[in-house]
C-alpha cells in the first residue's frame, strides 16, 4: 500500500502554519479564507500520489440528490478517496459532522477540519478527533486519511497490481489450447478459418493467425467486464462484431473448454474490479474507470499492442477544448455548427469513443437523433477500445434521449485502409455497409488522436506497424508529398502513423472543414518535417498549433517538464482549417504555447479556462523559405556562411562547390550496439561468431524452404540470446547471403565522447556503415585521417569532438555527422584530400593569404566550432542544420587553437594525469576495478569503489561539455559494467593487462578538460 510522505518538517506543513498565522495578523479567521492553507497542503500531499483535489464539487447520493463538498479527493483512475470539509474556529467541529452527516454524507473516508482540529470518519465510524495546533497531530491525521483504502479499494488495487502476469500467463494458455484446437476440433477450424478471412478482408490483408487469436483471447478477458460493470447482459447478442466472434468462441468451448473454469484464476480480479466500479455511480466516471482498466489490460496482456497503437487515454480538458474549438470555428468560419445537418464528422481513432460522446453533448438534443443515425462516424481497429467506445456511445445517446439505439456509425475497421479501397466484405454485412455509408458521407469535420509509435524499437520484437504502400495508400501520399518535398537526409519519422492521419484527413475532408488532432508535436519545428509543414500550409487556408510541451527527451534545463499524456514526446493541439476555392486565402499559421514547466494539472486548467480556440492568444507564425514555423532564435546572417558540407556538393562528380568538404557521413549505425560493440575484443568475437552462427543457421532454412512466399518475420527465430535483427539483415537472408566472421573486422571505435570501444565493422552486421568504408577503410588510415564530428539536433546542445577511429551513429548522444579530411579507396589506396579547392579559394582571397593550407582550414573550423559566441548565439541555427563556418576576422589564431584541440582530443591518453587525491578504504583490499562510479554531491570527489574516492576535482572540469554532459560525466556513464537486459551480453570496461587504466583516463580526461576551457575561453573574438 503506498504510504504518505509526510513530516512536520516539510515544507508544505511548515507552509500551512504560517498561512494561518498571517490570516490570523490580518484578521481573516472565516472558513472561506483559513480552508485555502489546508486545500494547499492537501493538493501537496496529492501530487504524490498523482491524484486530484476537486474543491467545491457536487456529489452524487440517489438520482435526485446530490451534496456540495468543499473537496473531493479524485485518484488517477478516477475512483473517489475521500471527501474534504473545511470549518472555521469559530464552528463547533462535532456538531457540524453531524448536521452533515443528516444530510446524507458518507462516512466511509470523510475529513473534518477547522484550523484548531481535525475529526476522520472511516468505514462508517469515527477514528480520530484531535487538536492540530501541533505538527506532529496534523501529518497523523493526513496519513490516517490519504493512506486509507476501504475493502473494495483495496483489494482492487492488490488485484490490479498482480493481474499483468497472471492474465499474460492466461493469455499464453488460451493460444496453447486454440493452436490444439485448430488440429484436432473441425468446427472450430471451420470457425476460425472463416474469422480469419472476415479479419484479412477488413482489417489487414496481411494479418497474422497470432493477431487473430489476440481478438479471441481480448474477447474472452473482458467480455464480462462489459457485462457486469455497465449491467449489458446483451452486449454479446446485440453488438455485430462481437456476434461474430461469440461464434467462435463457441465452437471452442463445444468441446472440452469451460470459459468459466478457465478464467478461474483470475475471478478475483473481476470480482475486485466489479466491487470497485460498484462504489462510483455516474456512468460517466465508470467510463474513466473503465479506461484506467483498458490501459492496464494492455500493458499487462500485450504490451506489443500497446506499443504499436499508443494506448494512451485523452484527458478530457484536451477534448473539450477540441469539441468546443471545432464548433466555434464552425460558427465564425463556416457559419455552421456541430448540430447542423450536412456537417458529417469522423473520428478515425476513436478509442473508447471520449471525442463523439462529447460532440454528442454540444449537439443540440432536437437534432441528436439525426446527426446519431446519419452524420455522426467513427473507426478503431482494435477489439477492446472498439466494444468500449459501442458501449460508451450507445449509453451516451440513451442518456439524453431516455432511448436505447445502437449506434451504426461504428465500424471495426483500420482507417488507413479505407482509403486504399482495398476491401471486399468486411467482417459482417452490417459493418461492410457502414463502412461504406462512411466512404461515401462528406466528412466535414475529423476529429481525434492519432496513434504515435513511429517504429519498433528492436526487429526482435516483430510488431511493425502496418504499411499503407497501394496505390492511393497513405504511405504512397506521405511518399509523393511530405517526403518529397523534405530536405532532411532522414525521414523515418515521416512515416510516423501521426503523421500519416494528418496526410490522411487533408485529403480526406476535401474541398472544405475541418481537422483537429491532438497528436506529438515534433513536425512543428522537427528537420525532418519540412515537407510536412510545406504541404500542410498549402493544404489548409489557416493552421493554429497549441503547443502542449511536455517533450521529456529535449529537456535541457534543471527544471522538471510535465506531459500531460505521461509520455515522453511532446504533444500539441492543432486545428487546421479548409476554405472552398472561392474563398481560399494564403495559408496563415497561428501558435501558442503553454508554460512548458507547467505541470498537467496546470495545463488542463488553461485549457479550461481558455475554453476554446477563440480563448487563446495566438502568435501569426512567419515561415522561412525553408519552412521553418517557429523562426524565433535563428539568425539569418547564419545563411550567408559557408557550409561545411552540402547534398549539392556530395552529389558533384568532379570538382565541387559550394561548400568546404566534398562528402560527410552519419557514424556507424549497427542496429545491435549490444553485439557488435564490446570494450573486451574477445568477448566480441564471441558474441559475433554466436550471431553469424544463428543468422547462416536461419538463412539455409530459408533457402531450404519451398515457399518463398512465406513472411520471413513470421519465419525467423527471436531468440534475444543468439541474434538481434534488423530489416536489412533480414533482406540479406532473403537474398542468401552466407556471413563469414572475419577477425580483421575487429576495429577501434569512438563510442561516446573519450569512449573508445572495440567495433565489428562489417557490411552485412552493421545497418549503415556510411561513408566509413571510405574514410577509415584500413587500421593504418587511422594514423593519418583525421574526422570532425559534429552533433545538431534539436533536443542537446551542440557539440564537436575530433577522431581518428570509426564514430557511432549516437557518438554524443544524438545522431553525428563526421566530416573527413581524407577519404581513399576500399582497399586504403588513392589517398583524396575533402576539403574542396573552391573553399581553399574563398579562404585565400577572404584573408589575401595564398599560404593558408587544407590543414590550416581544418584546424580553423575545429577551433571556431568550439567558440561559445558561435555557439550561443546560433545555439538556433545549429539545432536545424549543419554548422556553416563564418570568416572570424583572425584565422590564424583560430587554426593554431583548433589545431591544439585536436592534438589533446585525440590524444587524450598520453595527457600529463591530474593530480587528484586518493582516499584509500584501509578496511578492504587494494582494487582497481570498477562496477559503477559516483560523484560525490558538491562535484569534488569521485566514488571511484569501495577502495578508492578520488578527490580534488576542480569544478572548471565540468565547463567542458559534450552535449548535456562533461567530459568526465561521459567517462563516469560509459565506464562501468553493463549487462544488456535483452542479450544478457556483458561490456565490461575493466582491462586484465592494465588495472590502472580507468584511474589513469580519469586524471588524463581532467587535464584534456582543464586546457580545452582555457584555449576556448581564449579565443580571439569572432566580430
């Protein structure tokens, strides 16, 4: 049970006393002022719990009475706790509880409160009446009431917390017993068959017998919760797709299988679940309830379910703000409203149906039927969400017109296949003509939130997201537009499903409405989505973008960032308008954004008082020739720099232009880090040879294979112990290749910043090697070639560091580009010089120096790279593009300090160490070897292990960073013994034949630190 941190020395306790201290000096003693203290402690205590005090809020008793409480603790899945009631001193505290209590208030966990005392009331009698005056009584009395759990409650939380594993295990059992089911029982084979191709033909024609046994088993855990909780004994006979599935299920259980007996294991669960919905009355918050469950039933059963469609439940500030916004500009653009015949809306990803069901209240009740029957649409792929939002609408519709009618705008459909008019009947006669109804309505209005995942983390988890790719599929759109039109060297991201609904709706509604998504906010100012926001301007007259925050992973403030969906990407709210040719106008772009160290609470408070659309001050965004929306920061001398490398120039046969260095390249991307780095060469070599192993194993299995039609994700072995695929490994196999393991392939590498890691440098191991084959193709290259690496991307600063060995992708935390001096041939042979003539010819005639040499340039830009005015002030810039290098008015000096950065960079090993302090632990023996290290709070020590603290670490050190970290950071991060979760492949950075070697680098990346902040800080100035 999770307890109450709470003591009188906390701030929020020592708050509250002195607030009524200064109440009390300006004589403001009534229950209307002293209850804010209290209401400021409680929403403190609140917060730790993730929970929501709802101050003077009506409470339901019967159907006809309801109580007015000061304040109603709200838990995040929305079961009530307990009720606040606030007194003044000059009340009689327990006469008080009484007239409440004849009221009709309940007493199952009820807070009385005056600023003297405080009475509880828990299951129906009283367990505390003291004198609060004290610290010590009043943290008592707040544990006593936030730590509470009635029966119902908690055995609820006890079932929740242990029904992942035990409905993953009964998932597993009901797979088992469908695949024996469907060798030896005829009906259902029959049944299943016939399913199968009901689901192909309306969902995925490439869907998988695994994702179809999903549906049945989805079907059998929660159709009782459907049944009980929302008291619809007929939802299995009246819903359409679930009259399909009962038929299946039925010829499962025909044989030897009792669904009751089956679910016997977790009985408790629902019987929890069954008694917790009891204690909530309003339909309404059983539907949040309901959605909590949802939630956990996915991460619990399927977490790959979860991670391809982004389960996550709108709140509900974020769809009236939307609901009320979409009808707005209804009235002031269009003239129209939500209730308005003609005015068709969809929601393509209804979820559980929160975005209609709230349309359905702005609708007029006289013309709710109409638009119920006729102009109201929506879709969901997956079973659950979809039986929730049926449920969830139909009793929507019933409760304003007192009538039940099942609701036919509904179908169980992928709605990006739609759009390919790619099915023949899907699932059912009535689901195929409300498809149909829906392709052939005029959808003025589409409404929703997208699913977010962009793409699986690890090809070992084979859950791709479907590809749209016909002709007329919205893969082919995003393809013939958005991609086209990007600039970006990479544009995974583009293919985003979020990215593909807004592709979807622009064309979609047509020639004139609506679409309003909340959704990830990255194609505001992401690189990638230029062509994104090119197309979306033209598309639509007017796009107003309310930016939300909330991204976690470009936090790089002290300050704490807060999402208001829990994820890590950001989120915005976009509305996007489409006026008729005649009224057509230039596409105008409006932003607003809501304090970004707000926390969610904060943020669905301005959304509700905002209101809608027209309640919010929005920004009219000028958009750069690049289309860049948020230009802010950029300055525009950056553009008349030169840049480092151009696709211009890498493209050029010959000589080029244009830019200082011919070509560039991303670091190596390997797709299998954990295999194919290791600090241990040994260990390499094992685990390389245990993957080739498995990999030619799979490949002669294929060649072997007679159907070579056959899905190789459904073919290959997923043993996370032998291999790691990728998409292009798997390509490799298709083709037959035959990997041979080849120990010269053994490479060093720059892993992270100071990091040097050993590397299987291979074609067919490695996903994208770049131009590596060509900048360091042999050992003996690293001896002459030098590359400059460079890392810009929006979410770290910018930084730079030198080599001469083969970089990762994510050298420095992010993605690299690596700019050579040299590059050669495969074999190392016909050596080429990349800096281009023409850039020797501008610096030339810049500086009237004819002396000034390639290496000069090189070391030029290195220094001027490190230089905090550039940084700083095209800190902007640098986040968009590659770095474009200005003449600073001195360029030898810049070349001499840049050429002494080099040197101490890539040569940090041989770096004099600093002086640091050991502080030997006599008590244990002498150890060189390292698990984890640690830096002491104030910076100036480092827990080195349990023998060893090294101490006198100057702060300076921590000026030099390399991104969010310092140079010593990243040796701490990288420096330690990890085991890899998925692999159980250990890197240990300790070395056998040289102990010392970590203290050693420790001292010498200190002193590397120490000179770069002095030359830096030296630098010459740039104007």
């Amino acid at each position: 049970m999770a307890t109450l941190n709470l003591k009188p020395s906390h701030k929020a306790v020592k708050s509250y006393y002195q607030t009524l201290q200064n109440f009390t000096k300006f004589g403001a003693a009534n229950e209307g002022a002293v209850k804010v203290a209290f209401a400021d402690l409680l929403t403190s205590c609140c917060q730790q719990f993730n929970w929501l005090l709802v101050q003077e809020n009506s409470l339901k008793l019967t159907e006809k009475k309801r109580i007015q409480v000061d304040g109603l603790l709200v838990r995040d899945d929305t079961l009530k706790h307990g009720i606040w009631e606030a007194k003044d001193t000059a009340d009689d505290l327990p006469k008080e509880v009484q007239k409440k209590f004849a009221k009709g208030y309940p007493k199952d966990n009820i807070i009385f409160q005056s600023p003297e005392r405080v009475i509880i009331w828990q299951g129906g009698k009283q367990v505390y009446d003291q004198d609060i005056t004290k610290p010590e009584a009043l943290v008592e009395s707040l544990k006593l009431f936030f730590e509470y759990r009635p029966p119902q409650i908690e055995n609820w939380e006890k079932a929740a917390a242990e029904f992942g594993e035990k409905v993953r295990g009964l998932g597993e059992k009901l797979v088992d017993l469908i695949e024996s089911e469907r060798q030896t029982n005829p009906k259902f084979i029959d049944a299943f068959e016939g399913f199968i191709n009901l689901c192909r033909q309306s969902i995925n024609p490439n869907i998988s017998d695994a994702a179809v046994e999903e549906m049945l088993i989805q079907h059998l855990l929660t159709e009782r919760i459907f049944r009980q909780i929302f008291n619809n004994p007929d939802f299995t006979r009246r819903n359409i797709i679930a009259v399909e599935i009962e038929k299946v299920i039925e010829t499962l259980t025909s044989k030897s299988f009792s669904r009751a007996h089956f679910l016997g294991d977790v009985d408790y669960f629902y019987r929890a679940l069954e008694e917790a919905a009891a204690t909530i009355t309003e339909y309404s918050e059983k539907q949040h309830f309901l959605n909590t469950v949802y939630e956990r039933f996915f991460q619990g059963f399927s977490l790959k379910v979860a991670d391809t469609h982004g389960i996550v439940y709108t709140p509900q500030s974020i769809v009236d703000f939307m609901v009320k916004s979409v009808d707005e500009i209804l009235r002031t653009e269009f003239n129209k409203s939500l209730s308005d015949k003609g005015v068709h809306i969809l929601d393509p990803f209804v979820g559980t149906g929160n975005f209609i069901m709230r349309i359905m209240r702005e609708i007029r009740k006289t013309a709710l039927s109409h638009k119920y029957q006729q102009e109201l649409h929506c879709n969901e792929v997956m079973l659950l969400p979809y039986y929730i939002a049926s449920m969830n609408i139909e009793h929507e519709y019933l409760t304003a017109t007192g009538q039940y009618q099942p609701f036919d705008g509904i179908c169980l459909v992928d709605t990006f296949s739609v759009q390919e008019s790619l099915q023949l009947d899907l699932f059912t006669p009535e689901n195929t003509q409300r498809v149909k109804q829906q392709q052939s309505s005029p959808i003025f209005v589409v409404i929703g939130n997208p699913p977010y995942n962009a793409w699986q983390q690890n090809e070992n988890d084979n859950n791709k997201n479907r590809k749209y790719s016909q002709r007329g599929g919205v893969d082919k759109r995003v393809a013939e537009t958005y991609a086209k039109d990007s600039k970006a060297t990479l544009k995974n991201s583009l293919y985003d499903p979020y990215v593909k609904a807004f592709r979807w709706a622009a064309d979609r509604i047509e020639d004139e409405g609506i679409v309003a998504f909340v959704s990830n906010n990255s194609f505001i100012d992401g690189i990638a989505f230029d062509g994104m926001r090119q197309h979306l301007a033209q598309d639509f007259d007017a796009i107003y973008v309310l930016d939300l925050g909330g991204n976690i992973r470009k936090n790089t403030s002290n300050q704490a960032i807060y999402n208001v969906f829990d994820i890590k990407v950001g989120v915005s709210i976009n509305l996007l308008i489409k006026r008729k040719e005649g009224n057509k106008s230039q596409g105008q772009i409006y932003y607003a954004a809501v304090g970004e160290f707000l926390r969610k609470e904060e943020k669905y408070a301005y959304l509700q008082k905002s209101q809608h659309w027209g309640g919010v001050d929005w920004e009219e965004m000028k958009p750069d020739k690049k289309h860049t929306w948020l230009t802010a920061g950029l300055q525009a001398d950056f553009e008349t720099f030169i840049p480092m490398g151009s696709k211009e120039s890498k493209a050029a046969k010959g000589e080029a232009t244009g830019a200082i260095f011919k070509i560039y390249s991303n670091g190596v991307k390997t797709n299998r880090d954990a295999w194919a780095y290791n600090f241990n060469p040994d260990e390499l070599a094992a685990n390389i040879q245990r993957i080739i192993a498995t990999y030619n194993e799979q490949t002669r299995k294929w060649l072997d294979c007679p159907d070579k039609s056959a899905n190789v994700d459904d073919f290959v072995t997923y043993d996370d112990a032998k291999i790691s695929w990728s998409s292009t490994l798997k390509k490799y196999l298709q083709q037959g290749v035959i990997v041979e393991y080849d120990q010269n392939h053994i490479r060093q590498s720059l892993y992270r910043p100071f990091t040097k890691s050993r590397l299987y440098f291979d074609a067919y191991l490695n996903d994208r090697c770049g131009q590596f084959p060509y900048i360091f193709p042999t050992p003996e290259t690293e001896k002459e070639n030098r590359v400059i690496c460079v890392v810009n991307e929006a979410q770290i600063p910018f930084s730079s560091q030198i080599t001469n060995y083969i970089p990762c992708l994510h050298y420095g935390g992010r993605q690299t580009q690596c700019f050579p001096f040299y590059t050669y041939d495969k074999d190392g042979s016909n050596r080429q010089e990349n800096i281009t003539d023409w850039a020797v010819d501008a610096f030339r005639e810049e500086y009237q120096n004819p002396a000034i040499s390639k290496w000069d340039i090189f070391y030029y830009i290195y220094g001027l790279l490190h230089h905090p005015t550039y940084r700083e002030k095209y800190a902007d810039n640098l986040k968009r593009e590659i770095p474009r290098i200005p003449y600073a008015p001195d360029f030898e000096s810049f070349a001499k300090a840049g050429k002494r950065l080099a040197e101490i960079h890539i040569n940090y090993e041989q770096q004099p160490e600093y002086p640091l302090k050991f502080i030997e632990n006599d008590e244990v023996p002498l150890n060189w070897r390292v698990e984890k290290m640690k830096l002491s709070q104030d910076k100036t020590q480092l827990i080195y292990n349990e023998f060893l603290t090294l101490a006198g670490i100057p702060p300076k050190v921590f000026e030099y960073r390399l991104g969010n970290r310092s140079a010593l950071d990243w040796i701490i991060d990288r420096y330690q013994v990890k085991i890899d979760k998925r692999s159980g492949i250990e890197n240990d950075p300790n070395r056998l034949d040289d102990e010392e070697y970590i203290v050693r680098l420790i001292g010498q990346v200190i002193t590397v630190s120490l000179e770069t902040v002095d030359i830096v800080n030296n630098l010459a100035a740039l104007e």
